[in-house]
C-alpha cells in the first residue's frame, strides 16, 4: 500500500530526513510510522543513511512511489565508495552519529540553521566531515542543539524536525561565531566537495583519482595536523568523530599543506621529525608516496635490533607500503622462517 500522502524528497536529501518528513506529514511519530510501514525491519537503531538494507529502500520505493536510484541516492553509498572503505567500523569522512540503542551519542549529524528556517530538510553533504561551511550562507555548520549542546536525533522529536528532541526549543538559532574566517572554510572545503562530485582533483598541476586525494588526505591527517586538533594527546580522536570546530581547523591546516605541494609537506614532516618508517603502517596513494620515499629512512624504535633490508620486518614494510596482501604475505614469511 502507498502512503496516502505522496513526498518528493529534495535535492541531496538524507534519507533519515526523507522518512521523518513522511512521518509528520502522516501525523504519525516516525517510530510508529515506520513500524507501520516497515514492520520487522530495524530503522531507528542504525546508521539508515550509511547502511540501510536493501530491504528497507526496496519498501521505501514503493511506499513512496519513487524510482529505486533515486531512493538509493538518499543514502551515503555512493560517496562511500568514493571515500573509502570501512575504517574500525566508520566510514572514512562521513561523521559517525554514535547509534546506541535509538540515541545518537555522536556529533555527526550538522546543519545550518539558515537552511533549516527555509526548508526543514537535512541534506547529505551535512554529514561528510570535510563539509564545515554552508555554500549558500556562507555560515559554520552547528552539530548540535545550540541550547543543551545535545547531539540530533530528528527522529526522536514527534512534532518537528527543526526542534530540539531533549529540550523542544528550535535549533534555528545561530550559535557563537567562530573564529575561523569562513570564507578560508569555504575555499579549503571546495577541493574535496569538487574532488567528490569530478571524480578527480589537482595536485601541483597533477591530476589524481578523487579516491587517491581522500586516500592520502586521511594519512596526513592522522600524522601531520595541529597540536590538539583533533583530540587529546592521550586520546586521539578521528575525523569521523570530531566535532566541527576541530575538523573546521584540520581542513585549514591541509589546505596549507596540498597548496603548497610537495614543499608544504616537506616542511611540516622535518618540523615533526617525520621519516619514512613514520608512514609503514599505511598504504599510500602515489601522488603521497613519492613525496614520502625523499623522507629520511629513520632508525628503528629504541631498543630494537637492527633489522637488514632482508629482514622479516622489512620485507612485510615494503608489503605494505606498496599497498599489497601483506596478511598474507606476513604469514608466508612466518612460516618460512619457522620451516627454513
């Protein structure tokens, strides 16, 4: 049976926002709109707009009557397969919400309250971690109720998704200024929103793969980014799962670096007595390994013994470093050397 009251979702709209605007145009809370429509499939406690079922987008387009493309294009899957594959269970920059139960825990779910006074409508580029600013106003994403600070769970409020679901007060209003030049977010934030959408980008007048960038963008942010940027020293915090204020200061910071490439980076590595065994541990794109491979060699960790360029080491190093099945070739060296 169709919904009795048709919806055309907007342009780039998530597909949480989709269901919970059916939900109150039906009058019905979203939970038991959904447990209505969808009866034995798990919406609200999971990540619908990262890892929905195919199930549940096969139901969603017929319930609504749209194409299933278009009901697909609401979730995040094509952007992740552009920016990577699943790190520790998050997907490289797309900011995770923190499901536990039907709460969210987590700071990824932005908006710009502008926008949501126009439409209310979430859009999916709010929740890739290199979307800061607003293209249209020109102002900061917020990432949580500017009166309690309360991460979003717009399927949490039965009345509208413009208000808060822990205080019922309107996350419209702007919260304090940052003091980040919003223009300098917006241009830094325009490589990787052009990088995604062309598939492609420049790099020192060298054209890479889109999915190479995001690639070696996410080494640099792990090993090269301003102190306390992101977390802590005692408990480093991903991209993914910062807040906005934090990921706003890292997409400046590379920005400088990819700007001045390869000599930005240069500098930053002997500035923080970066080698190359600074980076094994990481697959690297080509357009960053070339630049890393000018590194010094480094020495190894204090206390360990030396190990040759033939060593078991070494050779899963260079493994991984050329992005290879060093797993497999681990336990192939292993295995050798326990049966030589």
């Amino acid at each position: 049976m169709r919904w009795p009251f048709p919806l055309v979702p907007q342009v780039d709209e998530l597909l949480s926002s989709f269901l919970v605007r059916a939900s109150h145009l039906h009058g019905l809370a979203p939970y038991r709109f959904c447990a209505y429509h969808f009866p034995n499939i798990p919406i609200w406690n999971r990540d619908i707009d990262r890892s929905a079922p195919d199930a549940l987008l096969i139901a969603i387009a017929e319930k609504a009557d749209l194409p299933w493309e278009q009901v697909v294009g609401m979730t995040l899957r094509s952007a992740a397969t552009t920016l990577g594959s699943d790190v520790e269970g998050n997907s490289p920059w797309i900011n995770a919400v923190g499901v536990y139960h039907r709460l969210r825990r987590r700071w990824g779910q932005q908006y710009c309250p502008a926008c949501l006074i126009e439409h209310p409508v979430f859009y999916r580029s709010w929740r890739l971690s290199f979307v800061v600013t607003c293209r249209r106003h020109q102002v900061r994403l917020q990432d949580a109720c500017p009166h309690c600070d309360v991460p979003l769970a717009i399927h949490r409020q039965q009345l509208s998704a413009c208000l808060c679901h822990a205080c019922s007060l309107p996350l419209s209003r702007k919260a304090a200024d940052s003091p980040l030049s919003a223009r300098a977010l917006w241009l830094a934030q325009s490589r990787w929103e052009h990088a995604l959408t062309d598939n492609h980008a420049m790099i020192s007048r060298a054209r890479i793969p889109a999915q190479a960038l995001f690639q070696g963008a996410r080494v640099l942010m792990n090993l090269i980014k301003p102190s306390g940027s992101i977390g802590p020293k005692t408990h480093s915090v991903t991209m993914e799962l910062a807040r906005v204020e934090k990921r706003a200061e890292v997409l400046l910071h590379l920005e400088r670096l990819i700007e001045q490439w390869p000599d930005g980076f240069s500098a930053a590595a002997r500035q923080r007595h970066l080698t190359q065994r600074s980076f094994v541990r990481w697959s690297l794109p080509d357009w960053l390994g070339t630049v890393v491979d000018q590194l010094p060699r480094g020495n190894s960790r204090a206390g360990a013994a030396h190990r040759g360029t033939n060593s078991i080491r070494a050779r899963l190093e260079a493994s991984r470093r050329q992005g290879g099945a060093w797993r497999t070739a681990r336990a192939e060296l292993l295995w050798r050397a326990a049966n030589p």
